[in-house]
C-alpha cells in the first residue's frame, strides 16, 4: 500500500508554477494575477481563502481578496464581478462557495467571465470539459488527475467508480476518467439512490468518493489492490482536538488502506491539490493559454 502524499506533489507542482512565472517575468511578461471574492465568515471559506493567498504568495502570482458582509446584495456582488471582469489586470478570479441562502449561486456563477473562470464552474468551461476542448477544468478533479499522473497510476481500461454526482466533483470527475486524453476508463457514477452501489465499487480498479458521508466507504466495500481516492473533508466532532473537530474523510482509512495499492489520507491528499489546480489554471489564464 501507498500513500499518495497530496501536499509533497502540490509544493513541487507549485515550485514549477513559480520557475515558469518568474522566467515570464524576466522576459518583460505580466505577472499573474489572482483575485478571490469571500462573503461573510464561514470558518470553512475563511481557511480556504488563506490557503490560496499564500498558493499565490508561493507561486509568485499577485493576488487580491475583496471581502463582503453576508448580508450583502445579490446585485452588489454582481456588480463587482461585472468589475473584475473588466480589469484587465485580472487575470483570473473565483467567488468564494457556498454563498448566504439570499444570493442565487447558479446566477453568480454565470456572470463571470468563463475567460477568467479558474475555478472552472461556468457553463461554459463545464461544456467544453465535457468534450474534451482546451478550457479550465473545475479544480478538485483536475488535481485528481495531477496525482493519479504524478504516481503513474494506470487508469487506460479501468474500471472506476465515482462516489457522488455533484458539479464540482462527480460529474465533471467522470466526464474526465471517459475522456481518452484523461482517464480513458470505464466510469460508473454511484449516488444515494443506487441500488447496488457495495457491488458496484467491489469491481472497481479505482474509487473516487466524493459523497460527504464520513467514513463511509468501509473495507468490505473495496477489493483488494484498489486505488482508492478520498476527497471528502467533512467536520466531525472531536472533543480531544484543541479545535473541537477533525476533518474525516468519505473513506474508512484505517480499515481500507490495507487493501489498496494506493490511497489518498484526509488531510494531506486531494485537499492541497485542490488550491494547487487552481494556481495550474491561473498561470493558463495569464498565458491566455485557453482563450487568447
């Protein structure tokens, strides 16, 4: 069994970011820029907010953070994305999810320029990724990806399943894993409703859980010599952490990880290759590799 170690390759993937921008920089090139939009002070968003700005410190981009109220309007907000969109020192910019229950995040999420979409949510970006034309591609998976590449994991004729069936995961996750260029694998999506999903993943060369159930993805579930890719972060109750939680994982670590060829930790593994991808596309948006 090996562990994927998610943090060591994002520190390498970003240390090539940085060769590359300094070198772009030397040659009189712009130097990229990241801006965040964050909306009141959910604990989770704040965290992650923080970890990109630092991404952007180490990755030599320059970075913005415009922050909100939560009580903020619908049209304030889009206001200012419809201003980000027009700088043109911007290159690339994400709005900061989930959003207050009053802001309309599908709406949001349209009014962003899919040239500076790094996030890679617009419809746009999704639709493009779907048939396999060059675009930004939604971050978590394009980071699966990154590790599954990094560890020379075979994936050409495999069977994965994808645990869960979101837009920013399991979708897109599984339109990448068909496509011949990314995964070329046969895919299985398993949701709440599937029926026969502990068989279904019994057969499975490689499992992506992305479902926000902690734990639960048990041993009985994984065959042996599987590849097992974790990328729930769900806050569960610890009273013998100083923070009061810890972050659990959608897989059954300690029980699963005997059986697998590889796997991904919770914290550690998809978690940094996550904020790593979107630096990946922020340096693409700077290059105007996608969209001249």
């Amino acid at each position: 069994m090996q562990i994927i170690d998610g943090k060591a390759t994002a520190i390498a993937v970003k240390s090539e970011i940085k060769r590359e921008v300094e070198e772009i920089v030397s040659k009189g090139g712009k130097r990229p820029h990241l801006a965040a939009i964050l909306v009141g002070h959910d604990g989770g968003s704040e965290t992650y907010v923080k970890n990109k700005v630092l991404a952007c410190e180490e990755c030599g981009f320059k970075s913005s953070l415009i922050r909100f109220e939560d009580n903020v309007s619908e049209d304030e907000l889009l206001q200012q994305i419809e201003r980000l969109n027009g700088d043109a020192d911007v290159d690339g910019f994400i709005v900061q999810l989930p959003l207050p229950k009053h802001i309309d995040e599908q709406k949001i999420i349209e009014a962003i320029d899919y040239k500076k979409d790094v996030d890679g949510f617009h419809p746009i970006n999704v639709g493009r990724s779907s048939i396999g034309l060059p675009c930004f591609i939604s971050a978590t998976p394009l980071g699966i990806l990154t590790l599954l590449r990094h560890y020379n994991i075979q994936t050409s004729g495999k069977k994965c399943v994808i645990l869960g069936r979101s837009n920013i995961v399991g979708k897109p996750m599984a339109q990448l894993m068909m496509q011949k260029q990314y995964g070329d694998a046969t895919v299985t999506v398993c949701h709440s409703r599937s029926g026969n999903l502990k068989e279904e993943c019994l057969q499975a060369d490689i499992i992506i859980a992305a479902i926000g159930q902690p734990e639960f993805v048990r041993a009985d579930m994984v065959k042996d010599g599987a590849v097992v890719i974790d990328v729930g972060t769900t806050r569960v109750a610890d009273a013998s952490r100083k923070s009061g939680f810890r972050l659990s994982g959608d897989v059954k670590y300690d029980e699963v990880a005997p059986k697998c060829a590889y796997i991904t930790p919770v914290p550690g593994g998809v978690g940094p290759m996550t904020i790593c991808s979107l630096m990946k596309n922020t340096l693409a948006a700077g290059k105007k590799e996608y969209y001249p």
